[in-house]
C-alpha cells in the first residue's frame, strides 16, 4: 500500500511552495506601488514602502503591510474548502498541498514570537502587547481550521507523520533555500540590481524558474497525498 508521494508531486509542491512565497511579498510590494506611486526596495523576505511613503503614511504601510497576509490566508481558506469531503481525492490532495505551501507553522511561530507582517501592522496603530496578543490570536484563527481539516482528511496510522511533515519541513525548506541561500547571493551582488516588478533580477530570475517548475509539474499536486491516506468521503444523499 503506497503511503509516500511521488518524487513528482513532491517537485510540485516545493514549485508551489516557493510560488506563493513570492506571490505574498508581490502583494505586499505590489499595493505599496499601487498607493504611493513607486517600488520600495526588497529582498527574498524583507520589503519597504519607497522613499516618497516612508514618512506619515501610517496607513498606507498598515494596508501594504496586511495585504501579504491576507493573500496568504485567502490560499489557505480555498486549500479548506477543496478539502471538504464533497470534494474528489484529487481536489482534496490540492486542497491539502495548498494548506501547507502557505507555510502556516511560520505564520504561526512568527506571530507567536512578537514578530510576522500581522503583529508588526498592528504595533504601528496599537501598543506592542496588544498588537502581539491580537496578531497571534488573528493568525492562529485564520491557520488552524485549515491545519484541522487538512489532519482530518488523513487516515491510518502513519497520518500523523505526514502531517507533521508537511507542517514542519517545508518552513525548514524556504528558510534554507530564500533566507539562508539567495539572500546571501543576493547580498553579495549577484543580479542585484532591479527588473520587472521592482523586484531585484536575482528574485525575478528565481519566481520565473519556478513558474515554469509549478505549470509542468501541477497537476502532480492532484496525487500529492496517496489515495491510500485519504480518509473516505461519506456518502452524500442527493
């Protein structure tokens, strides 16, 4: 009985993993360029409004600042309702993959710890210890339905494993490879002068790679969890 994925779906899933931690600073970035008029700097992780909405634009951050989150939550809530058990196997295995590429264990650990987009949005208009206590309390209603029902969907004994895997290691992944990797590289200079987007050449060099990566390989995201590990969908009267 097959209760691993594919070395396929897998590739797919880091492809979409690594495509909707762009697509999240894109947002953020993105809204900043449409209220203030111009691209702020950034690298794989850390964004700024431009110099001309640095100063007295404390809403203007507040909303670029959320829009990240938000965007990322949105993913997570479509990855819920593909899970619901009206869904085919393969729409739950997507549901499933998204769930987890939103990287919700560093949403919440970041949120936990005092930091995170949402805890630092909130600081700029609340003082710390509510804006901490508020930004954990949002993140953890906004990730842990989604983590429920993504548990939920599994079944047999190795489910916890599984799940466990999909929570924790691709967090280690995109830490690894975007904190730890490229933006070292980038530091260093390396295509580090900016392109399309306002993004440096280095991150649009990267987000076009695994474009590519995630339009060859997606529908592998269909299979990411054996049929074997699915839990079986009751029956529905019409």
């Amino acid at each position: 009985m097959k209760l691993r994925p594919t070395w396929k779906s897998l590739l797919a899933f880091v492809a979409l993993l690594f495509f909707m931690a762009e697509a999240h600073e894109l947002v953020h970035t993105g809204l900043g360029r449409l209220l203030c008029g111009c691209w702020g700097p950034r690298d794989f992780n850390v964004w700024s409004l431009c110099a001309s909405c640095q100063t007295g634009h404390v809403w203007t951050n507040f909303a670029a600042t959320w829009a990240g989150p938000l965007f990322t939550f949105a993913m997570g809530w479509w990855g819920y309702f593909l899970l619901s058990p009206r869904q085919t196997a393969a729409r739950r295995s997507l549901g499933f993959a998204l769930v987890f590429a939103t990287l919700p264990f560093a949403r919440i650990l970041g949120a936990l710890m005092g930091g995170n987009d949402e805890v630092y949005a909130l600081s700029k208009v609340l003082p710390y210890s509510i804006a901490w206590a508020l930004g954990a309390a949002l993140v953890l209603l906004a990730t842990v339905p989604p983590l429920v029902r993504a548990y939920t969907t599994l079944q047999g004994r190795g489910r916890i494993w599984y799940f466990l895997g999909f929570f924790l290691l691709p967090f280690a992944l995109a830490f690894a490879v975007l904190l730890g990797g490229l933006n070292a590289l980038l530091a260093s200079g390396f295509l580090a002068s900016y392109g399309i987007l306002g993004s440096p050449l280095l991150v649009s060099c990267w987000m076009a790679v695994v474009t590519l990566t995630l339009a060859l390989t997606y529908r592998y995201l269909y299979r990411l969890v054996p049929l074997a590990l699915l839990s079986a969908a009751p029956i529905i009267p019409a």
